[in-house]
C-alpha cells in the first residue's frame, strides 16, 4: 500500500506543482494539516522555509501554536519567520469579517516574504475535504460554475499538494510518525459556515456514501475541466465583441451569437473589470429595458459601465464621476472607486457600545427614507453635524477638519430624502444619530481597498553636502521621495518591476535601502495616492505595517 510520503512525491510530479530547484515558502499554521506538509517537504528534499501568522484572536493558545512551529522549523533547520497581526483593529479599519481580514494579512504578508527572499511558490495545506467543503460554501452562496470547481491545485505562486489526500490521511499519518501538531479549538465551533458544513453535512452525507469525499474530488476535477473550456471560450468570444481603446472597453452585444446565452456572456464579460453578479444583473436588466438604462451608470471598485444604444462601455472611473449608488432595504454591500460601504441591520440591544471608529456609524434606521444614496459630496451640500444643532456645509467641514484637497475629491456622502445622513468616514448628521427612543440600527462600515502599484522608475542623487535623495515612481501621480544622509556612498536596490502598497510602501521602501548605514531624516512627500491618514511617524511603520505589531524572522541574513 503506497505511503502518503508517495502519494505526495507522485502528485506533486504528476501535477507539475514544483521542482527541487524552486524554493518554497510553507505556510505552517501548527495545525496537523500544515505540520504533515512541512514533514512531507522536508522528506523529500525540497528548499523550503517556513512562515507563521499569529492573528491575536485566541489568546495563549496562538502563542503556543506560535512555539511549536518556532521549534520545529529550528529542528530541520529551515529559515523561520513569524509575524504578529492586530487582527481586530484591521478588522475595524475596514469593515472586513474576520476571515476575510486574515486573508488578506497573511496572503500579503507571504507575498512580501517571497519577493524578500526569493521564494518561488506559497504552500498552503488544504486537502481534499477542504475542496468539498468549499463546494459546498460556494453553493450555498450561489457563486455559479466557477465557485463549484473548488480549490486549484495551482494559483499563480499559490500551490496546494495535499489536494489528492483526506482529512483521515493526514491525521493517521500524523500519529503513526508521531508529528506534533495543535489543535485550533475554534475547529469545533459552529459558529463558521464552514464548521457547519464540516462538522454537520458532510457526516451525514458520508453515512449514505462512504466514499462521499473521493466521489467529489472527481466531480470537482470534471467541473474544473468545464470551467476551463468555458473560459477559452470566452477568451475567444472577447475577441469578437470587445473593442478596446486604451482605457475604453466597447462590449458589442449585437455581435454575440444569440443561439448562445447573451446574460451568461455579458456577466463573464463584465466579471473581468470586477463587477458584482448583482450590479451585472442590474446592468444587463437596464439594457433588455432600453427605455431605463439612459444615462445611468454601474460601478464596480475600479470602473464605471454605461450603456449606449446596444452597446456597453467600460472604463475607469473618471475623477469627476459622482459615483451615485442607490441602497435598499435589503443592500448589504456597496462599492465604487477604491471605497467599500458594507450595510448590517441589527436591533440596539445587540450593540456593545455606541462608541464606533470613525469608519463607523449607527443610524437610527426609523428615521431613513430608501432608497438611500451613495455618492461624493457637491458643492452646496450641508448637514448638522453630529452633537450641533445648526447647518454646516459640507465643504466648510471638510476645510475645517483640515482634509487634503485630494481625500476631498474623494469624499462620500449617504443621502436619505435628500438629506445628508453621514459623511463618511467622518461624521454623522445629529439628525440620524441612534438615541434614547432607537430601536432598529443601521451600521455602516466604510473600507478603503489598498492600492498596488508597480514602480516603474528609481533615481536616486548624493549631494555635495553628503546628503542623498531617492525618487520612486509609478505612475504621474505616485510619486514617493526619502531624503537622508548617509555615512558611506548610497546604494539603492533595483526596485524595477516590484509592488508596493499603499499603506506599507513606506516599510518596503527602507527595507530596501537597508544598505544604507545611517538614516538622519526621513520624509514622505505625499501625492494624491497616500492620503493623510497613512502618513505616520517611521518608528511606527517600521513596528506595526498592516496591523502587525511584531514581526521577526531568523534563518536568512537581513529578514
């Protein structure tokens, strides 16, 4: 009977996952699943490292989670890094669920590792019931086709070689190798959908067919193949109806065959520049009834879609573009330009405290009329600011609050009946504020998406008085300058080509320049992508990028 050690040498070959000569970063969360992986990888010879995310969310048991792999990494003698995240403060900043902020820490975060330290690929531990149970999320969330292929073998950096293996394989072989892993008690909670699922459908299903998980890996593997053929499909169908013209993207309806179907093929069209299924779906109703889709416009995080006779132009979205969105009753999620507005309906009694974030508010909902309406602020809008009892224009209050003239383009507002209910991310109309006789709330999370951009130009000069400067830019208005001096000649790496954040760009950066040996002044000239609320002292940068609040790594020089 083959071992899982051969299972896994024969899957990764069989799948192309990885060669001996890559370096591969393993994400070990301390768990059996991970611990497995890193057993198995380091059985079969592979360069690894070996990278741990402390969320903060479970007390002492992180930091013994945090130990175990700490000296287990050490026993191989594979590089090591840890990293501290301040999960619940991230997750106030943007309005995420908790899930949804840990992604994104950690996926950042290994991303920042393998462009530091030349990794080629992210392993990540999901196995074969992990790919059911998301089946059965996606199903259940209506996410179509796509979302029932499960979890790739393969995305990008991303690679998972336990996919041929079960949750039963792990932990026998675990035992019988006596691998030491912890178990997350937040495993047995129910409170997680997929823990539901988990511990709940997949059980049940598995007394009527033992072989449920096995069955499903090949249903799953036979969607992927669908998946795929559709999407060359599509590719195909893209060129025929898309014209594009620089920015501008014409999608030609009347060129798609109409023995095909014409939503499916708008939706996946559209699904490109980030669309939702809803506002697609809304688009595409306006363009069945013509009479309704004159001049409005659709958005999604990054453009703006209008339709014009029986065509739909796409493009981004133009900075003098009110952004205008309309939120019913039932709205849970808007977004438009980089900003995302989530909607949660709750009874008063359910909140801890009426003390919230500044991008946060509680809105007595008795008091709206809907459809509410999203949009940037006008010259002319006034409120009464929350605790006044008087009208203040909105762009005195902006002016006031010392806003820079770029967040001010930028600025949203949510209207009720024509009235302004909060400046987002601001201040909340006195009008709407939850009081004594509130029964029903509205929380709004406002969340800004983190900009990428990809540095297209390094220079860098030494001064006569020995001073030296370093300009990086990525585009004609992303533009980041350090000046400082140094004791020996500055020497700057080649930062061509690679990414940086918004809000760590400033770390990455000296990190970069570790080169140099002094730095006596640190300034960031801030242009209209680095809004004022990410320019923050160096000493707290360099501690806390992201959320993090420790973050240390051994086994490679300069980490």
């Amino acid at each position: 009977m083959e071992t899982l050690l051969g299972k896994f040498e024969n899957y990764v070959a069989e799948h192309n996952i990885c060669s001996h000569g890559d370096r591969i970063l393993l994400a070990v969360s301390g768990g059996v699943d991970s611990m497995v992986m890193l057993s198995l990888f380091a059985q079969s010879g592979y360069r690894i490292g070996v990278a741990h995310c402390n969320f903060q969310l479970r007390g002492p048991e992180a930091e013994e989670d945090e130990q175990l792999v700490a000296e287990c990494a050490e026993k191989l003698g594979v590089p090591h890094y840890n990293i501290r995240f301040d999960t619940l403060r991230e997750m106030e900043r943007t309005g995420e669920s908790v899930q949804m902020a840990a992604r994104r820490l950690r996926y950042d975060w290994f991303d920042s590792l393998c462009d530091e330290h030349g990794y080629t690929h992210i392993a990540i531990a999901h196995h074969g019931d992990d790919s059911v149970e998301t089946f059965f999320i996606n199903l259940l969330r209506g996410t179509g086709l796509r979302g029932l292929t499960g979890i790739s073998v393969t995305n990008g950096r991303l690679i998972r070689p336990l996919l041929f293996s079960t949750r039963k394989e792990i932990l026998d072989y675990a035992l019988q190798k006596k691998i030491p892993f912890r178990e997350d008690s937040s495993n047995a909670s129910t409170k997680y959908l997929r823990n539901k699922i988990r511990l709940g459908i997949v059980p049940r299903i598995k007394e009527i067919s033992p072989q449920f998980t096995e069955t499903m890996t090949s249903n799953v593997e036979r969607l992927t193949a669908a998946q795929g053929f559709i999407d060359r499909g599509m590719a195909l169908l893209r060129q025929q109806v898309v014209l594009s013209r620089g920015d501008v993207h014409t999608i030609e309806v009347d060129r798609i065959d109409p023995m095909l179907p014409v939503q499916f093929v708008v939706y996946e069209l559209l699904r490109g520049f980030h669309f939702n299924p809803e506002v697609i779906n809304q688009l595409y109703h306006s363009f069945e009834n013509e009479g309704q889709s004159t001049g409005k416009h659709f958005y999604s995080r990054d453009y703006a879609a209008y339709i014009d006779r029986r065509r739909i132009i796409v493009m981004p979205i133009p900075a003098d573009d009110t952004c205008e969105l309309e939120a019913d009753a039932q709205t849970r999620r808007l977004s438009c330009g980089g900003n995302i507005i989530r909607f949660e309906r709750l009874e008063v009694d359910d909140l801890d405290t009426l003390q919230q974030p500044d991008n946060v508010a509680l809105i007595d909902e008795s008091k709206l009329r809907y459809p509410l309406r999203v949009r940037r602020w006008r010259d002319g809008d006034s409120f009464v600011p929350f605790g006044m009892s008087g009208h203040k224009k909105v762009s005195d209050f902006l002016v006031d609050s010392k806003v820079s003239l770029p967040d001010k383009r930028r600025q949203f507002v949510v209207v009720s009946d024509g009235e302004i209910v909060w400046i987002v991310g601001r201040r909340v109309d006195e009008r709407f504020r939850v009081g004594s006789t509130t029964e029903n709330v509205l929380r709004l999370t406002a969340g800004m998406r983190l900009r990428w951009f990809r540095i297209r130009e390094t220079t860098a000069g030494l001064a006569p008085d020995g001073s030296w400067m370093c300009r990086v830019r990525s585009g004609p208005d992303c533009c980041l300058q350090v000046c400082g001096r140094s004791s020996g000649e500055p020497i700057v790496d080649n930062l061509a080509g690679r990414r940086f954040g918004a809000l760590p760009i400033f770390y990455k950066f000296v990190r970069c320049l570790s080169v140099l040996n002094t730095f006596a002044a640190l300034c960031v000239r801030r242009t209209a992508e680095f809004p004022d609320r990410f320019r923050r002292p160096v000493a707290e940068r360099n501690a806390e990028v992201r959320g993090r609040s420790v973050a240390t790594c051994n086994g490679e020089p300069g980490a």
